[in-house]
C-alpha cells in the first residue's frame, strides 16, 4: 500500500514542481526492499532509473548494503553506472562486481569515459582490470592513461568524423551513413589535410543544407581552435567557455589530431573544477563524505595544524599588549569585532580574486585596475563602519577616544584586509601555488595579525 501512494504522490506533481534528484521515498523503497531480500522487488524498482540515479544511490548507502544491491542487480549492471559514480566508490563497487565482469562493462564505454573509471581505481584494480580487457582495448585505453593527469589526452575521444579537403557533401553524407566505426555523438566533421591536421571544420546542420556537390572545403569553418593533447582540463574549459565551442579538435605535437573533445566533457570538468576549488579553499576533500572517519581526520588534520600555528602567531600579537589590555578591559571587548570584520572584508575579495584567476578574468594585464578596485570599495565599506562603530562604541563606553581607535582601526583593517584577498592569490599564481588551496591560510593570518596589531597599536599610543 506503501509503495502505491509513493508512486501516486510522484505523478501527482505538476511540471513546475518535477525535479530530477533521486527522491528520498525511492531510496527508502529501494532499501526497504533489501532489508527483506525482496529481489524481485528491488529490480522492479531499479528497471526505470537513469544509471547516474542508480549512481546516486550507490554513492549514498552502506558498503554492505551496496554489495547486497549489486548481486541483485549483476546480470542487468549498467556500465554508465560505473562513469557516475564518486570516486571512492568505485573501487568498491569494482571489487564487488569482480575483475572480469568489471573489464567486460568498462570495455563497452567511450574510450574518455573507460580511461576516466579506470583512472580512478586504486593501482591494484587498474592491473588487474586491465589485464582482462581485450588487447586491443586495453592498448587505446593505456594509451590514454599515458597522458598527464587531467590533461586533454585524457579527456579525448579517440573516435571523430575527419574528411578530406577535396570531398564533397555527398561523400561525407555517404560516409556517414556507411562507417560502423562512428563515435556515438559528433557535432561537426573536421577537414584535414594529407598530414591529418585540422584545417577547418563543418557543423553536421550545415552540412546537410547544402547540395551533394558542394565542396566540404566551400561551406568550412576555416577558423578553428585546436587543443594541444597535454593541455590542462582548465585550459581546455577555458577555451571551450570563451569560445561558446560545442567540440574541438585534439592535436598531438606534431599537430595532427588525434582526437576530439566535445561540450559534454566540458561541463563535467567545469563541475569538477569549480567544486575542487571550493574544497581547496576549506581544506577539505570530495572523498572525505565516503572515507571512515579515521581516513576523514587524517586529510584535515595538516589544514589545522597550519590554522593552529597562525592563531598562536596572532595570540603572541595580543600577548605584546596585555598590559594595556589589562589597564583597559574595552580593548578585549572591541578587538574580536576589528579581527571579525577584516576577515569577512578579506574573504569577499579572495573569494572574487580565486574565482576570477580560475576563469581567466583576472590577469596581470588587469590585476592593477582589479586591486585598486576593491581597494576603494573596501575603503568607502570602512569609513561607513566606522562611522556606525564608532558611534555604538560612544554611546556605550562614552569615550571619544575610545571610539576613534576602534572606528579607526575597522576603516584601516578594511583597506588592507582587501588589498591582502587580492594580492594574495595574485602572489601564490606568480609562484607556482594554487591559489584555492593556500590563499585561505595566508589571509587569515595577515587580517588577525593587521588587525589586532592596528587596534591594540592605535590603543596603546592614543589611550595609555
């Protein structure tokens, strides 16, 4: 009866109201199901779902769950389940479905997304995937494999629709309509030349508007952007986002292509990128949702430890003016308001100035005009507070001077907490660090350290 009214509700939604996560009430059916070795009933269930919503769910049960899941559902296993799935999941799930079925459904995948699951496996599952994947297979896979991490060689489809400078639209219609060797989705046709280096390229929508007899080489993009098979995948997104590209030709070093790259590849890099620096920036791992917790501690435990040594360098600056802490209890009271304020104005900048480096949009040719942008906006932000603190403090304390230092060293901590989000990130890029990963450490130290020195400073020279 239970599952009945799950169902009603689900069909009973509007359009407006359809969304497309896997619904909590299908996971609870799903499991409901598997506490009682309801086989059927599981299958029954699992038949009508997309192999990223079976991913889904994989990625968010028990390992014991997912092994009694998986046996359920072997015979009928989706490869495309494997691409979806989390990283660390994987390895798991490969070692339940076993080497041999394992190497069979990786076989079936585009080569991207065969060589994508299989670098993602721990060592001792690539081997031995590997060696039960056919010969020739398992040559264009390792062949991918070869190429650096997140590079475009990786990414790369080895399969693409290439002709030849003096074909017509016809031939490459015939063509198309002939070849059992296509790749499952293409956008365009590349025209190479007699050395197999992209010359041009045609829209497969062009194509087919134009007469049989018109030449290939007539209708041509002759303006094409190729990518270099050991470019990085942030590069690759770049040129794809800047471009408004639906594909791109992937060129080796001698420039003849070896393979194409297509918009799907990108968005999916995209995501991956952007969530990648979002964890840098917190000193986290994607992993660290699945890993034990023991596994989980260790990842971030470095990340405190460096947060440990600056929150001790700050404590020496305040320990430098116990005495007028001491004389002057206020200063204890208003000084966390001074370091709590930098940091927000300091963390709004870097954030702008990460985000901007990752896309390309900040870049030495205009980081003077950026800097001194955000310099101002943080100053016009720090007169205003400081107008704002300045008086609550006066009301509060009835002292003017008081009241001066504190409004003072906000206005100041502002400034500077802005310039140092900015020129940060600028630093670390011009030295070779990725600036999501250690910009968050840097700031944090320079905005508690400035700001406790220039209120704690201020106070001490103007009030004792």
């Amino acid at each position: 009866m239970e599952k009945v009214t799950v169902e009603q509700d689900m069909h009973a939604l509007t359009p407006q109201e359809e969304t497309y996560e896997l619904k909590k009430d299908k996971v609870e059916i799903i499991l409901q199901a598997l506490d009682v070795a309801d086989v059927s009933g599981v299958r029954e269930h699992v038949e009508d779902m997309h192999a990223a919503d079976v991913a889904e769910f994989l990625n968010v049960i028990s390992n014991n769950q997912r092994r009694e899941f998986i046996e359920i559902i072997r015979d009928d296993f989706d490869p495309e389940i494997l691409v979806e799935l989390d990283p660390d999941i994987k390895d798991n799930v490969v070692e339940v479905l076993g080497a041999e079925q394992s190497a069979e459904a990786i076989a079936t995948l585009e080569h991207d997304d065969a060589v994508q699951v299989i670098e993602d496996l721990e060592q001792s599952n690539q081997d031995e995937i590997l060696e039960a994947i056919p010969q020739e297979q398992r040559d264009t896979i390792e062949e991918g494999l070869s190429y650096p991490e997140e590079s475009a060689g990786r990414l790369m489809h080895t399969k693409y629709v290439a002709a030849g400078e003096n074909w017509d639209v016809g031939s490459a219609i015939d063509y198309l309509r002939s070849s059992d060797d296509l790749p499952e989705v293409f956008y365009s046709i590349f025209v190479v030349d007699k050395e197999s280096v992209p010359v041009g390229s045609v829209l497969i929508s062009k194509a087919i508007r134009n007469n049989r007899d018109v030449k290939i080489k007539d209708i041509m993009e002759d303006k094409i952007y190729t990518i270099k098979d050991q470019m990085d995948q942030e590069e690759v997104a770049y040129t794809f986002r800047k471009y408004a590209l639906a594909s791109a030709p992937v060129v080796n070093g001698d420039g003849k292509m070896v393979g194409v790259i297509t918009i799907d590849d990108v968005v999916d890099i995209m995501k991956e990128e952007a969530e990648e620096d979002i964890l840098h920036l917190g000193g986290v791992k994607e992993a660290d949702l699945y890993a034990a917790f023991v596994e989980t501690s260790m990842h971030r435990f470095p990340w405190l430890l460096v947060n440990l040594v600056t929150a001790i360098a700050a404590s020496a600056v305040i320990a430098m003016f116990a005495a007028s802490i001491e004389q002057l209890v206020a200063l204890a009271v208003l000084m966390p308001i001074v370091a709590s304020m930098s940091g927000n104005a300091g963390t709004q900048t870097l954030t702008i100035a990460v985000r901007s480096i990752a896309t390309k949009e900040l870049t030495e040719t205009n980081a003077k005009r950026i800097v001194i942008k955000e310099v101002l906006a943080s100053a016009v932000n720090g007169l205003l507070f400081a107008g704002i603190v300045g008086l609550v403090s006066y009301f509060y304390y009835d002292d003017l001077y008081l009241s001066l230092v504190f409004a003072f060293s906000i206005a100041a901590a502002l400034i500077l907490a802005a310039l140092s989000g900015a020129l940060v990130p600028l630093g670390l890029v011009r030295m070779g660090v990725d600036p999501a990963i250690a910009s968050g450490v840097f700031l944090t130290t320079i905005t508690d350290i400035s700001s406790f020195f220039i209120f704690l400073g201020l106070a001490s020279i103007w009030l004792l």
